[in-house]
C-alpha cells in the first residue's frame, strides 16, 4: 500500500495547451500518477462559474505524451466536476492541483481566478487541493523555477495533509536574478483592483470598453501573501469556501430591528407575515 | 441632507429583462433614486468571472420606464465595475442590490452565483451591497410576496449599515400558503450539490454532457441558511470576501516542514533557494 503512486488530478484555467500546465505535468509525473482535465481553451477571469444552461463537451487530449487527459469546453470549475463524477468515477483523487496559472492569483484575485475555482471546487468535493499562479503575465514567462516548490509543497500536502474544507492559494514569484526566499504561509491581502474603463469605438462608430486598472494594496500586515511575494517568497494561502463573516452576524441581530426575531430556544415560529 | 433620497445602484444575473429585477426595480423606486447596470442577458452560474480577454458593450436600456438603466455585454461583477467607475463616476451609490435571482443562492450556491458576485464586488469597492434571491426556479415564478421583505431589509441597510466588508446573501422562500415566518441572521449552512452528468450523443454521434444534480445538506445546524428556509424564513448571511481560512495557518505551519521558515520578528530573509 505504502508503495501506491498517489492519483493526482490537474487542471488550469489558462487551458490545456498552456505551458504552466506543462510544468506542473512534469513535476507530478516525478510524485504520482496523473489525470488531465482541463478547459479546451482559456477560460481566465471566470471565478467559480459553472455552465448550467449549456452543454458540455469532453474529449480525449494527447497533449501530453504518457499521460491520460482530456480537454473539456467548460469552465475550471466544470472540469473539476467532470473529473470527479465521470472521469475518475470510483477512482477518488490523492490531490487535485491546478494551474500553473500565467500571472499572480494573489490578494482579492483569488475570487476572480478561474485557476483557484478548480481547486475549491476540489475542496468542496472533499478532495486536498491546491492551485498554484506564477506572478508573471509575460508572454514568454519562465516556469522552470517554480519546479522545485510546486513538488515541495505537493509533497508536504500528500504527507500531512491539507486542513479540511480548505484548498491553498499558492503564488510563485517571477524568476530574477535574486533567488526565492523561501515558503510562507499568509492570509490574504486585503488589496483591491482600481478599474478603469478604457472608451473606444469600434469601425461602425460603435461605443465599447477595455477594462484595465491598477493592484491597489493599502494592507501594511506583514503576514499577508503580497508581504511575501513583494519579499521574494512563495505565498500559501489556505482558502475556504464558508463564506460566512461569522463576526459580523452578532452586529446585525443587535443592531438591526427586524420585525420577527426567532426564538431560537424553543424554536418557536411565529406564523404572521410582516407588514 | 435628511431629505436627500439614497442613491440605489441595481444588477442581477439573469439579465435586465428578467422578472425579478422588474420586483426590486419597483421595490428601491419607493425607496431612493435608482440607476440600473445590468447583463444584456441571462448570466446565471458566472460566479465571479470578470471579462479581462475580451472589450465590454455598454447601453442605454428602456426597460424600466423613469429610470436611469443600462444593459451590459458583461458579467454581474463587470456591470457593478462599469457602474461604479464609469456610470456612476463620482456619484457613490448609498446601496447596490443584485437580484431578485430567479433561484436559490443559498449555502455552497453563493459560490456560484452571480447575483451575490456582483453584491461582493460592490462589497470589495467598498459599498454597502446586499444580493436578493427568491427560492423558485419555476418559470412563472411569482415575487410579489418578496416585495416587503425586500424593502425591510433594505430599509434597515440604509438606517443601520451593513458591516464593513460584507455583502448580505438574502434568500426568500417560495410563495406558498403558509406565511413567511420571519427574517433570520444565518450562517452558510456546510452544503453541496452532488454533480450527475447526463450523457448524450448530438445529430452527429459526438457525446455531450448537460450537468444535472441534487443539492446534499448534511449540516444539521438550526443557525444555518438552509435551516431557516426550510422552516420558511427569509435567510440573512452576510458573506465576505477575504477566504483565508485563519484556523489553518498554525496548522500548516506547525505540521508542515518548510525548508526556509521566515523569521517575522527580525525580518531576516534567508536569499538561499531550497534544493
């Protein structure tokens, strides 16, 4: 038993012929056995949507040599989904891992990452999952760095574990003349991104937009994912999908005068409708 | 200023000709001054995608008679992006809605909503933001029974404020002939949908899948979402946008064995790259 190859799912939003899905193939070719799922095409930007009023097509890829894979025309989210349920079927994943995503997920991009979607959606199937981004939206951008801690992190998640009902939000710096620092565990930056509409009009005098913006990070913490990158780290954010601001709920039900308050001791349900 | 009538900005995801924007359109008219930017059509499922590869559209929308409307080519949270930066300018809205979402939003759901995505995105740009969803998928759903839910809670919002850095995920039962119980502050009850894949083959025998599935709660909490619909409750969770899962940071970092620990008090950064 303690010989079995783990079976590691991966998948990216960049699509399946992206070259940061090449490199995390050939890292988890050395660690376990491999399965594909990945989008046909980029799907960047596509946060956790899913396709519910569509179809989905799925079909056999040979985009990598020795590996079994498949290309899907949904989202990070639907292969994820696909995977489970159909692909693998009884065969239940060691760890789902995606990416590598083609610029930075870190801060509040983590919401809108079609990369980070695939590895919640893993984590709210109930398998270990971690996406992983490298913070370089260059064209040419050098993956060959990242090598060495996309294996160390995997290996350290395979062996203990990720904390439950989390995936990890794990960013690489861009490769330079100065070498990475080391692995950080953070939480994540409370930045935002400051938009900007760029106006045009199109050949038939039609008006249309470019949304462009700066990364505006007003978080000074030292214990952030953006402290990190910015000091040369690798960042490893754990993410869950509760959403609930639990503090916040003690805040409302004091504050606000909501006609029917619930008794929840004894459950009593007061059958009458508010004004 | 007492007097001044609040400004209301208005979105969705089933698009700006759906029935349930036309029930919050009516609803905000008694309340303040309203401005819609919604999708030019249906969006359900976006989740949090943005449109970053491709340009937006913009236009003037006749759909509401007496009120300031646009329709959109983009997703829920690109609409509150173009609104706030490029509608609205240097008009700060006093509340963004999103809704009614024709269909639960709650629990796991929230993840993939657009609705809520584009209540977080106000949320993220610092606005006070609550999304509306009515639990009724049928066609002809009816909302008019929302209508004083909705003008409570948005009454209360503008009186009392919602906390920093939340958006509320407001979901209302289905009409039906037992009255609505009351409103009740909750917490995203730990649910999930549990995917089936129906398989089929096109004219052209190519396979295609439409994702179909059942929503799994086995989270027997009475201070849940799920708990208060199905006790006929209009359910109140306010959701935030920073998805470190705080309890897993020790964890990881006393389990996982990092070659390069940082060290925060003196900040040393160790410029040594690991094997």
């Amino acid at each position: 038993m303690a010989s079995k190859k783990p079976l590691i799912l991966i998948s990216n939003d960049d699509g399946i012929t992206a070259p940061g899905i090449q490199t995390l193939v050939k890292v988890m070719k050395k660690i376990g056995e491999v399965v594909v799922v990945a989008p046909d095409g980029p799907q960047s930007g596509m946060g956790h949507a899913i396709t519910v009023a569509n179809t989905l097509r799925l079909d056999k890829s040979t985009a990598f040599p020795d590996v079994e894979a498949y290309e899907c025309s949904g989202t990070p989210a639907d292969c994820v989904k696909l995977a489970k349920h159909h692909v693998l079927k009884n065969r239940q994943p060691d760890l789902v891992v995606s990416g590598i995503n083609h610029g930075s997920n870190s801060s509040i991009s983590v919401l809108y990452s079609g990369t980070m979607s695939a590895a919640i959606e893993a984590a709210i199937e109930g398998l270990p999952a971690i996406g992983f981004s490298l913070c370089d939206y260059g064209h040419e951008a050098d993956f060959s760095h990242t090598e060495p801690f996309v294996e160390q992190i995997v290996r350290q998640a395979l062996k203990h574990g990720i904390p439950v009902n989390t995936a990890l939000n794990v960013n690489i710096p861009k490769n330079s003349a100065t070498p990475i620092a080391g692995i950080k565990i953070c939480r994540q930056a409370h930045a935002r991104w400051q938009e900007e509409f760029d106006e045009r009009l199109d050949p038939n005098k039609r008006r249309y937009f470019w949304m462009t913006g700066s990364f505006v990070n007003s978080d000074k913490g030292e214990d952030t994912d953006e402290w990190a990158l910015a000091n040369n780290y690798v960042s490893v954010v754990p993410c869950q999908f509760d959403l609930t601001a639990y503090h916040a709920i003690p805040q409302l039900n004091n504050e606000w005068e909501l006609e029917e308050k619930p008794e929840m001791k004894d459950k009593k349900i007061t059958e009458k409708a508010p004004n």
